[in-house]
C-alpha cells in the first residue's frame, strides 16, 4: 500500500504531540518496515523546518531530514503542479499541493487529521487510526 503522509503525521512525532504521537508513530513504523509504501511531499520538509525553527539549528535540521529520508520517499514539487494547484482555487493551497502529489505517485491514501480538509481529493484521505486499523494485522 502507498501512502501520502501529510505533515500535520510527520509533526505529531516530531514535536512529541501527546494526543497524537502514538498513532502517528505507528504510521511512521509501518513505513519504516515496508508494511506500508510511505511517502511525503518535498513540501513537507521547509515546513517541518519552519516549524521548528525556534528547536533547530543546522546539524539538528539535517539529523532530521535524514531520519525522514530514511523511512519515507521524499517526492519533488514539478513547476507545472504549482500551477495546477493554484489554478483549482482550492482554499489551502498546501493542502492541494500534497492532493497532487499524491494523484502523481498514485497514492492509495493521504494519512492525514485533516481528512476535511482533503475531501477534493482523487486520493482518499484516511486519518493515522483508521490507517492502522486497516492494517492493523500485519503490526
């Protein structure tokens, strides 16, 4: 199975979210152990980094971009999925940003907590819970 993983995922686990974490780092694991196909949006990573602005500096920020890299495919914005983008007119940009992503690399699912937020999406949107419950018998 090949995910999209949204941002808000990579965060909960990154910023140690309490509410969150857990199910977001089951997500994380399944990917690490090719349970699951993980990827992100080259997007994702400034975002991450702008996030955490405040936490890093230059050898933190490459310790975690190459944690990221290590379990998930980091997948490239083109020029012509900018565009497309802001031309859907969508109310988050971003969110539709990753919508195209994940159309391009033929993502089974978006695993995301916005699942509102996706529901333009030809991808389905599924929250890290409902993901686990999915597979849950193969962790």
């Amino acid at each position: 199975m090949r995910l999209l993983v949204d941002t808000n995922v990579l965060l909960d686990v990154l910023c140690n979210r309490k509410e969150f974490v857990g199910m977001s780092a089951k997500v994380w694991k399944c990917c690490e152990t090719k349970i699951a196909e993980g990827h992100i949006s080259a997007l994702s990573v400034p975002n991450i980094v702008y996030i955490l602005r405040k936490e890093l500096d230059a050898k933190k920020t490459k310790e975690i971009i190459d944690r990221i890299g290590l379990i998930f495919t980091i997948d490239d914005l083109k020029a012509e999925e900018l565009k497309k983008a802001a031309a859907l007119e969508y109310s988050d940009y971003e969110d539709t940003l990753q919508m195209i992503c994940a159309e391009r690399i033929k993502a089974d699912h978006i695993v995301t907590r916005n699942i509102k937020d996706f529901s333009d999406s030809s991808v389905p949107a599924i929250s890290p819970t409902d993901f686990i419950t999915i597979i849950g018998q193969k962790i």
